[in-house]
C-alpha cells in the first residue's frame, strides 16, 4: 500500500515548543505507513532541529519569508504542494493565513492545525477570522490540552476538534543526580526568553528567596530580545553572581542532569515540553497554574503549583526546596515515573498517525 503524504507547516525550525513537537511527531511517524516533509516559512539559520530533521533523512524545506506579512509565501507554499503532493498537510502556529488557500486550490484532502497555545494567544484577530474560515472548510484543529480545547470552544464556538497530548523522548532524559550533591543548589529554567516565560517575576522570586542563602545559582536556559533587560534586572535585584544565562541550550539534558529544581513561572503556556521533560530527568519542579501545567503537576505528589503572579508563593516555594533534599528527591522520583508512563512521544505520534488515517478513509476534510 502507498505511503500516505505528510507535510507539515511552521513559520521556523528555530528552538521552541511548538517546533519541538512538530520535529518529533515529523522523525517518529512510522515510515512504512507515512512519507513526511517539513516546510519552514523562515530561512534555516542552521538550526538544531533542522539537522535533527536532515539527518533523520527528511525533506525540508526553507522558503526565506520577510517579516510581516509577505504574499510570495502563498506561491512559495503553492510550489511545495506541487512537489511533495501531499495527501495530509500539518499546520502549526500562525501558518493559515499562507496555506489555507494554496491547500483549498490544490484540493489537499486532509488539513490539520495543531493549536500549541492558548487560541487567543496564537493569532490576532485578523488570524482569528482566518482560522474561523479554515475550520468551516473542513480543517481539524488539534488541541494539546484540556485548556486549550475549552478556550477553542469558546473562542470559535462549538467547532469540532481532536486531543491529542505532546510529548517528549522521555529516554532522552535519564534521571541523573543533581549539583546540590556536590554542595550547591541549582534553579533551572528552560525556556525562550519571551513575555509569556514572565521571567521578571522568576528573578524577583529568586532575589527574594533562595538567593539569600549560601551555595545557590539560578540557571537560565534560552534566548531572546528580553535577555539584556533581565541582565539588567538581575544586577539591579544583586543576583548577577548568582544567575547564570547559558543562550540557547543544544544539550538541555545536560543542562537538567546538571540542576536540581526546575522552575517555571509563565503568565501562560499550552502544554510545556520543558516542564516535561525536567520531569523525566527525576527533578522536583515549581510552576505557575495556568493552562495545561496543572494537567501535568499534580500538586505535592510530582511538583509544587502556585498562583499565577504569585512572588511569595513561588519564593517560599524555592526556599523549601532549597532546604529540604528529602522533598526534592520525593517530588524528583514521582515526576520520573509519571514522565515514563504517559509522556513519551511515541504516544502522541500513534495518536497523529490514527487521525491521519482515519481522515483518509473518511475521506478528506471537507
């Protein structure tokens, strides 16, 4: 039987969540049932995904958008459908509103978009009237949470969607001893330096809490526009000795096997992959209550939840486990197991692959 063709679309193959996901999903789809590519709207930069996706033997291509809204992206789409000629074409992010129209010209029989974060995060609303028009076509938006599929509802009314829960390569991410065994307690945060990450209410926290003890460090792993503003914030709040910003992190198990708690303290997240994957590394974790965290942190069983916003909860939350090494290693040891039992990719990818082929045999979106 012929393969069935999957393309899947996202504006960059730089690090991120939505990126992670669509690079698993892309190298663990079974190859005998599914021949995959991968279409970034922006150039490569040399990216580690995108050699992920190379080595994996993969096509991909990099169709070298401008920023802002840029039409030769509608054509540049267009040629990419008439060279793969996919049977399943994968959305991901703000990517509708180039390939609703290249995909309804061309007829493509199935359209999925998987929504990363909250609807009325992803898109503005001129991309909400856009998803609203690719949903009545027939295209099936994918949440990855509870959270997401209620706003999905309330946003743009009882329209039909799937649940399909990301993942992660849960054995990536051995559970490995932390610093604190060799006399220092490490914070860990991986995640882009963006708005959402709040990190300004992180550092606050930490200046406020554990950074008042001896043989403390805040790890920072990610980058973005806002790293020269929370460089600044921390020599303000006298933590720049202890908070360390590593960049962009090629080698994130490394950089978890290598802490002792990760923290998280996002005004609002989808479902986290990095929260997910300090879990499968056996690492207590302190995050905000917002989204699909509280899916995933069952409160003083794998991790410690605190209010959005809240600085005192998550300070008093830091210190407690920066004194109590029994807690951690409890919290650690449940996040590992429960990491082994239902995050790992290989589920969401069946869980993508049934949906494909069901919709193939029920025959297309529309």
């Amino acid at each position: 039987m012929e393969r069935l063709r999957v393309l899947h679309i996202i504006p960059t193959l730089q690090t991120g969540g939505a990126q992670g996901v669509a690079t698993n999903l892309a190298c663990l789809l079974d190859r005998s049932r599914f021949q995959v590519g991968v279409c970034s709207l922006y150039d490569s930069g040399g990216s580690t995904l995108d050699r992920v996706l190379t080595n994996q033997g993969l096509r991909v291509w990099h169709l070298g958008k401008r920023r802002g809204f840029d039409y030769r992206m509608l054509f540049e789409i267009g040629r990419v459908l008439t060279d793969f000629r996919p049977v399943v074409v994968h959305t991901h992010q703000y990517v509708l509103r180039y390939t609703l129209l290249p995909t309804l010209l061309r007829r493509i029989p199935v359209l999925i978009h998987t929504v990363h974060t909250f609807p009325s995060r992803e898109v503005g609303p001129l991309g909400r009237v856009v998803h609203r028009m690719a949903f009545r076509a027939g295209l099936l938006p994918v949440a990855v949470c509870n959270e997401v599929a209620l706003e999905m509802r309330q946003l743009y009314g009882n329209c039909r969607l799937e649940m399909i829960p990301n993942g992660i390569a849960v054995a990536n991410y051995g559970t490995r001893s932390g610093a604190g065994h060799a006399g220092r307690i490490v914070f860990v945060c991986v995640a882009n330096l963006t708005r959402p990450k709040n990190y300004p209410l992180l550092l606050e926290a930490f200046a406020a809490g554990p950074a008042k003890f001896p043989n403390v460090r805040l790890d920072i792993a990610g980058d973005g526009a806002l790293r020269a503003e929370l460089e600044e914030q921390a020599s303000a709040l006298n933590i720049a000795g202890k908070v360390r910003f590593l960049g962009a992190c090629a080698n994130v198990p490394a950089v978890l096997a290598a802490a002792d708690v990760f923290v998280l303290a996002s005004d609002w997240e989808g479902r986290p992959l990095s929260l997910m994957e300090a879990m499968a590394a056996g690492k207590a974790a302190i995050c905000t209550k917002v989204g699909g965290i509280a899916e995933l942190i069952r409160h003083n069983s794998d991790g410690i939840l605190v209010e959005r916003g809240d600085r005192e909860a998550l300070a008093a939350s830091m210190v407690a486990l920066y004194k109590d090494l029994a807690l951690r290693t409890r919290l650690g040891k449940e996040a590992a197991r429960r990491a082994a039992a239902e995050f790992d990719a290989s589920r969401m990818a069946e869980g993508y692959a049934r949906l494909y082929e069901e919709r193939v045999r029920r025959g297309g979106s529309r």
